[in-house]
C-alpha cells in the first residue's frame, strides 16, 4: 500500500490539529471535515483508506455515519470519543466500527492504532485468498481440520472454546464487543451470558497463553470485549 489517505472527522479544532499534525510529520497523507455531512461526502468523493471520526458532531451522530458508511463500504473506522461514552463505543463497535481511542489520547497511542489498521488492511488483502491455515505468532489453526496447534503442538479445544478462537482469529486486530461475540456464538445476547463468555475465555487463555494473566493473543477491553492481536 502506498502512502494510505486518512479522513480525520473532528469538529474540535484542538484534537484535529493534534492528529494532522501527527499524519504529517509521520508522512501520512489525509484530508479533514468537521461535520458529518461533509465526513460523508468525502468518504464517497475521496474513498480514504482509514476514517478517524469522532462521535459528537455537531450535525450528526457518529454511530448514524458508521452505519451509512457500513451500507457500501468497509473502509476501517477508528472512533474517537471520550472516557465517559462507554456506551457510545460499544455501540460504534456495534454498529461497524473497528476500533476507538479514548479522548485524551496520545501521539503514540494514535500511531499505534494505525499501524493495527493497516496491518489487518494489508492482511485482509493476502486472506482474500481463503486461505484453510490461519497463523499468528505461534497459533496456528487449520480451519479444514478444526485444529489449534500452539508452537507445533496441538491443543484440545472444547467445541465452543474452538468457535471463540476462530471467531478472534477471522476479525484478528479488531475489538468485537460482548454482544457481537455472544450473539455469533449462542444466538442471543443476555446479561447472564457475558459471566459464561468470561468463563469460555479465561478455559481458551489457559491453554493458549503462556501467562494467561498477562495474555499475549486475547486482548481484554474492560466492559467492552475481547480483541485477538495481530502479532
Ligand atoms: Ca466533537
């Protein structure tokens, strides 16, 4: 990929001036809008490769853009919004949304998020494929045969610690919320069923970190979810 376009959507000019002042000293190219109108019409005119959107414009909620953008585009969408709107992030996640910073952020962390982005952008590419062999540091899993191989070794996997696995593994990089999870696992999503879901996690930690309290694939997001790093 070379130089990748980023739209920064961001009515504070404090926080904007902040990111484009980050892209350009790390050479990224970009384009800006300040509300959600002239977000959309850039997205359509200008097809950018990341979107960096905060959710409190003044003209339109940031989870309605991600859903407009969701109906005809997979373009990653990184949210930017503040400690207090919980909610407001598992929603975005929710609704398409790949992945948030919590104002204030900094330089790094905005780095950072990025190169995860481009990353999964550059590996969705290769596994356009299909490919039967998902690898990831020393995981490996053969989706043909329904086995998990850590370091050369199988491990054995109950059914539903396998299903949680690949569903990590197929949206590696990506934060999937308790609902998202819950729901392509049993079907529903119940308050109940988020203690089961910590219970099936902490079983697949055990056997697939080598220091479950410190995990090196399953990432934790408090009251969010559960993301499987690209290592
Ligand atoms: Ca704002």
């Amino acid at each position: 990929m070379n130089k990748p376009l980023i739209l920064v959507v961001e009515d504070d000019s404090a926080v904007r001036n902040l990111i484009t002042t980050t892209l350009e000293t790390h050479n990224y190219r970009f384009r800006t809008a300040i509300t959600g109108e002239a977000a959309i019409m850039e997205i359509v005119s200008y097809n950018p490769d990341v979107i960096l959107l905060d959710l409190g414009l003044p003209d339109m909620d940031g989870i309605e853009i991600i859903q407009k953008v969701r109906s005809w585009s997979k373009t990653p969408i990184i949210v930017i919004s503040a400690r207090s709107e919980d909610t407001d992030k598992i929603e975005s996640l929710d609704a398409g949304a790949d992945d948030y910073l919590t104002k204030p952020f900094s330089v790094e962390e905005l780095l950072a998020r990025l190169r995860v982005t481009f990353r999964r952008l550059n590996d969705i590419g290769v596994m356009d494929v299909q490919s039967p062999i998902f690898k990831n540091g020393d995981l490996m899993i053969d989706y043909a045969a329904c086995c998990v191989y850590m370091e050369g070794k199988e491990l054995h996997l109950t059914p539903m610690e396998y299903k949680l696995l690949c569903l990590l593994a197929k949206n590696v990089g990506k934060v999937l919320t308790h609902t998202y999870i819950m729901k392509e696992i049993w079907g529903s999503a119940w308050d109940n069923e988020v203690a089961s879901l910590r219970v099936f996690m902490a079983t697949l930690r055990k056997k697939i970190e080598a220091n479950p309290s410190s995990p090196k694939y399953i990432q934790t997001h408090i009251g969010i979810g559960y993301r499987m790093l690209k290592l």
